[in-house]
C-alpha cells in the first residue's frame, strides 16, 4: 500500500506510536503486529500513485528544460 506519511497514524495495542515513526527504538519486530489508520480524506493507493508519477514527470520535464 502506499499512502503519505502524514496521513498515517500507527498504534501498538491501544498506544500510539508518536511521530516521527521510530520503530527500531521501540523495538518492533516484523511479528509484531500495527494497527495503521489513514487519516480521512487522504490520498492513498493508485490514485496516490498516480499523483506521484504525475509529479515525478513533470519534475524531469522542467529538468530537462
């Protein structure tokens, strides 16, 4: 899934993970187990990737000029 970080609000059980995001320092494992909650309205999945291919593209053309 892809989504903008600030859309994103992780939780460990019932606490939530402050910003910005340190997983390492608390220790997480890849069997823990994250609640993720995108915040309303936000751009998330193909149409996210859509606008960031869009912005990419347009970043290379005025490169390119």
């Amino acid at each position: 899934m892809n989504a903008n970080y600030h859309d994103l609000s992780l939780f460990l059980g019932a606490k939530r993970i402050p910003e910005p995001f340190c997983l390492v320092d608390m220790g997480i494992t890849k069997e823990t187990v994250l609640d993720v909650q995108i915040a309303e309205g936000a751009l998330y999945g193909e149409a996210l990737r859509a606008q960031v291919l869009a912005e990419i593209e347009e970043e290379e053309r005025l490169a390119q000029e």
